[in-house]
C-alpha cells in the first residue's frame, strides 16, 4: 500500500526585512535590528532568569558562608576539585602567559602603526 502524498500548501510571503541585506543588523552600529528574524534569542532566557531569582531567594549569606567554609575545609584536606573551584571563584582564571605576550606584541605594533602614520602626516603638511 502505497501513502499518499501530502498537499503542497502555499505558504504566505513575507516582506523582506528592512535589515536583510545587512544580515539582520544596523548598518550603523552593527546591532541585530528591531524586528529581524535572524536573531530572535534565546527563548529560555526568561525561564531560565526566573529560576535563577528563585534559586537566589532560597540561598542567604550565612548559607554561602557556611558553602564557602566547607571548600576551603575540603580545599586544605587534599580535594583537589574544591581548590580549583574556592581559586576560581576567589582569585579567577590564570591568565595565560601566552596570551600577555600576544597583547604585547599587538600593543607595540599598534604603537608602531600609529608612529609611521604620524610621520607620514607631518610629511605631507
């Protein structure tokens, strides 16, 4: 037996959106524009807001005193999960030495870049 095919339904066009052409985006600032249909969000984000408040609402300070005192507790026992989460949150992620020195070297450059454009600037006056 044999299915049939479904109907072809027409779909009703839409009227492209102003900001198409740029991706959905203000030409000018670079913005998703009012209204594009590219990006529309996350639509969990308000959800996902509304369980962090409630979250919030159930955690007092001395909760968090009592959590913070635990992973430094288990921290100085040897839990090598709890030093890197109590380090994380109290002195954040190390910053890689490879990434200064890339920072430097833009910096110079830039300094440099900016230093041949003033030359040539004073030559052409």
């Amino acid at each position: 037996m044999q299915r049939a095919k479904p109907k072809a339904t027409k779909r009703a066009k839409r009227a492209p959106s102003p900001t198409a052409a740029y991706g959905g985006r203000d030409p000018k600032t670079g913005k998703f524009a009012k209204g594009n249909r590219i990006a529309t969000g996350n639509p969990l984000a308000s959800q996902v807001g509304r369980l962090r408040s409630t979250l919030i609402e159930c955690v007092s300070p001395s909760d968090m005193k009592a959590i913070g005192q635990t992973l430094v507790r288990l921290a100085k026992a040897g839990d090598l999960a709890a030093a890197r989460l109590l380090l994380s949150y109290t002195l954040g992620s190390p910053v890689e030495l490879d990434l200064v020195e890339r920072i430097e070297r833009l910096e110079s450059a830039a300094a440099f870049i900016r230093g041949v454009h003033r030359e040539e600037t004073h030559r052409k006056a």
